[in-house]
C-alpha cells in the first residue's frame, strides 16, 4: 500500500481528531487574517491619531507592510526550526501573535505601533508554515485539500471579516477614533490565547517523528491516536538535506512563484475594488467589504474547500480561476467609465472576480503546494520559501501598484492584474504537478528505505 506504515492515516475517514486539527490550526489562521487585515481597515484613524494626514506616504506604507516583511522572516525562521519538531514550537506562533497585538494598542507613536507590527509579522510567518505543515502530515490523501482549505483557506478570510465587523460595531456604537483603532487591533489576541493550550496539546506528527526524530515507536503511537491501527515502525530518513532539497528545489520554487503571483492579484485587487465602487454605491470600503464577504468571498471559499479541491483537483481550480478572474477583470476595466451610471452592475462583476480568485486562494494562497511538494525531511524549509514567495507579491503589491496607480491610471493597472493572473494560469499548468488524492510520499517518492539507499551509494 502506498505510503508505507503512513498508508493507515492516509486511507482513514475523517474523524473527530481530523475536524478537531482543524479547529486548532484554523483559529490561528484566523488569527493571520485578522491581524493582516485590521490595520487596513484601521489605518485612516492611526494616522490620524499620530498626526499624519497623507495616506499614501513612506510611514503608511511601512505600517501596512512592517507585518508583511516581519512574516518573511518569521518564515524563514521557523522554516528551520519546524525541521527539529512541529510541536515543539507550535503555539509560540500565537503566543507571540497575542502579545504584540495588545502591545499595539499602547503604542505611543507610529515609529513603536510600525515596530511591534514587525515582530507580529514574525508570529504569523510562523504560522504560515507550521499549521499547513501540521494539516498535511496528519490528514487522510482524499481529504488533505478539505482539511487544509477549511483550516487555512476559510479562516484567515472569517478572520478579516471578523476584523472588518468589529470596526463597524464599535463606530456604530460611537467610540473615539483613537480608542477605536486600538481596540480593533489588540481584540486579535482573543483567538490567540483562546488556542494556545489547544495547539500545545496536539500530538507531534508521525511523519516528523519517524523520519526527522528517529522515535518510530512514537510514531506508531499517533498513528494508532488517529487511525486506530497498529502499524510496523516506519523507516527514519537519514539522507543529506541538501542531497533532499537539490532534488525537489525545481518544486519548491515553482510553488513560490506561483503564491507570488496570486498574492500580486488579490492584494492590488484590494487597492481598486472597494473605493471604486463603494463610493458610487455610497458605501464606505468597509462596509463594502462585508458586503462582499458574506455574499461572494466566504460561501465560495467553503464551497472550493469542501468540494473544489480534492474532486476537481488543486491544478483545475487554480488555473481556471486565474483565468475567470483576469477575465472579470479585463470587463471591469471596459465598465469602469460607467461605474457611477451603473454601480450594481459593477458590484456584480466585482463579486464573480472574487469567487474567481477564490479558487487560487484556495491552493496557492492556502500554502497547500508548499506543503505537498516538499517531502517530509525538508517539509517546513520548503514551505518556508514559498511563504516568503507570497509575501515579496504581497510586497510587490503594497509598495509597488500604488506608484503604479498615479503612472498608468487605474485602467492599466486592472489590465497589468489581468495579464498577471494570466501569467498564473500557465505558470500552474506548466510547472506543478496534481497533487490531489495521493500520499505526500507518493507525491514525492519519499519511499523509504529505497531512497535512503540511493543517497549512500
């Protein structure tokens, strides 16, 4: 059976372990949604508080970037920390995530709230890597996509919705501008320590055990914790890691440029959707951008990860929703002159964009390729990279397609996110692999003791 002593998690229906791994790993991807998201949502009222009038200066684009760059870095950490144990530093990443976001609402000036962002970016980029990490090695292969896309995929987006309801409740409810802020950003410390002794509690995988750990008989344990079987003790991997990385890089790499990508789409679709055309609707961004999460955004999301992923396959739902949205966006473009005559219509096209780009956002946004084309014995290093591959998009996006704006007019950059989004679908069908309904080992002939054999030769 493929897959070796792992066959008995593979080929296990989902259990109530499965959906509580979910539950664990999904509130600290709300979490990173949360936080990543407030500070948009907020950042007109932080200006102001601290005296700075211009919303598209040096200072307000290194406060809405300070978390991108931090979780880079916090990737690139844990990436090698996560190769001595998933465990063992799961729950420092909310831990920190906690403390930095109350710490944000006694900053004193932007120079500190810009710095304590920095170190919260640290948390998230941990996150990044550990909890795809930890859904892949304990998921079933037919259910790894749903478990990944729920516990990723749909809650980081309910964690930007939760951030944007919550700055409405309190305006609504008449609370300062100065107190508001603040407390919209330290109220994303509330699921983190809400999870921290769940994360703590959860077994370290069998995959890390066997292989990193040399702890078969542990191994064996969590395996029978979640299948109920008892297997033989599974092989450690003893290979070289760099013998392992030169192997699978071409991989790695690949599902890099491919979360870059997506990220320079969804974040500068971000910049024009809602201020388009929120303000001819006569909405505020915010309450536009609720509007879109509860009809489009969230009932797509949960639609792709309960069925998208693992029926049709991560490549088919990527590369057509790059595809339906570089075409909602060129149609978007063509409207925009009649935005203000037609608003609904705009909101509509808007919306099928959204849904669209969900399907990307399901599997590279959701780290899902990362994970599954790295094998075990470099799992997190390789997730680390693409993690920063999205967040230099995301960068790309957040400091780049501003100054954009002022050059080429909204209508070239909507067209340079079109052929963006282009360029995504045929990255994804050129470059990866399916990897949906098949063992990681499989998918990465990581059949060991063969391969351990092979390297010392």
């Amino acid at each position: 059976m493929a897959g070796g002593s792992f066959a008995a998690i593979d080929e296990q229906q989902l259990r109530a372990f499965h959906w509580r791994s979910i539950i664990t790993t999904g509130l600290g991807v709300f979490c990173d949604g949360f936080d990543l998201s407030s500070i948009g949502i907020v950042l007109p009222l932080v200006l102001a508080s601290f005296g700075v009038a211009k919303l598209g200066g040096v200072q307000a684009a290194m406060l809405a970037g300070s978390a991108l760059v931090g979780a880079a870095l916090g990737a690139l950490i844990f990436g090698v920390l996560g190769q001595r144990g998933r465990k063992r530093f799961y729950g420092l990443d909310v831990l920190l995530m906690g403390i930095m976001a109350i710490a944000q609402a006694f900053a004193p000036d932007l120079e500190w709230l810009i710095a304590i962002r920095f170190v919260l970016g640290i948390g998230i980029g941990a996150d990044y890597v550990l909890s795809p990490t930890i859904m892949a090695e304990h998921s079933n292969r037919a259910d790894r996509g749903k478990t990944i896309g729920l516990g990723f995929g749909v809650m980081w987006p309910l964690g930007a919705f939760a951030a944007g309801l919550l700055n409405l409740a309190l305006a609504g409810f008449g609370v300062s501008h100065d107190l508001q802020w603040r407390i919209v950003l330290a109220a994303g410390a509330v699921p983190a320590f809400g999870v921290l002794y769940l994360r703590r509690s959860m077994p370290e995988t069998a995959r890390f055990l066997s292989r990193l750990a040399n702890e078969p008989a542990e191994a064996v344990k969590v395996i029978r914790q979640i299948s109920g079987r008892t297997v033989t003790q599974p092989a450690a991997d003893t290979r070289p890691f760099f013998v392992v990385f030169a192997q699978h890089a071409r991989m790695i790499f690949s599902a890099a440029l491919l979360w870059l990508l997506f990220d320079i789409v969804i974040y500068s679709g971000i910049l024009f959707g809602p201020s388009l055309i929120a303000k001819s609707l006569g909405m505020g961004p915010v309450a536009f951008s609720l509007l879109m999460s509860v009809m489009f955004s969230l009932p797509s999301a949960l639609a792709f990860a309960l069925v998208g992923l693992d029926k049709f396959g991560r490549k088919p739902l990527q590369i057509w929703g790059f595809v339906a949205a570089a075409a909602m966006l060129v149609l978007f473009a063509v409207l925009k002159q009649n935005l203000a005559e037609f608003p609904l219509l705009g909101l509509i096209v808007f919306g099928f964009y959204t849904v669209a780009i969900n399907g990307p956002s399901m599997v590279s946004g959701a780290g899902i390729l990362g994970v599954e084309l790295s094998p075990t014995r470099i799992r997190t290093v390789g997730q680390s990279i693409t993690v920063v591959g999205g967040r230099i998009g995301a960068s790309i996006s957040a400091f780049l397609f501003p100054l954009l704006f002022t050059r080429i007019g909204e209508v070239g950059v909507i067209g340079l996110l079109a052929g963006v989004a282009l360029l995504g679908a045929i990255a994804t069908k050129f470059l990866v692999p399916e990897t949906a309904g098949q063992s990681l080992e499989t998918l990465n002939d990581d059949d060991l003791p063969r391969n351990v054999a092979a390297a010392a030769e």
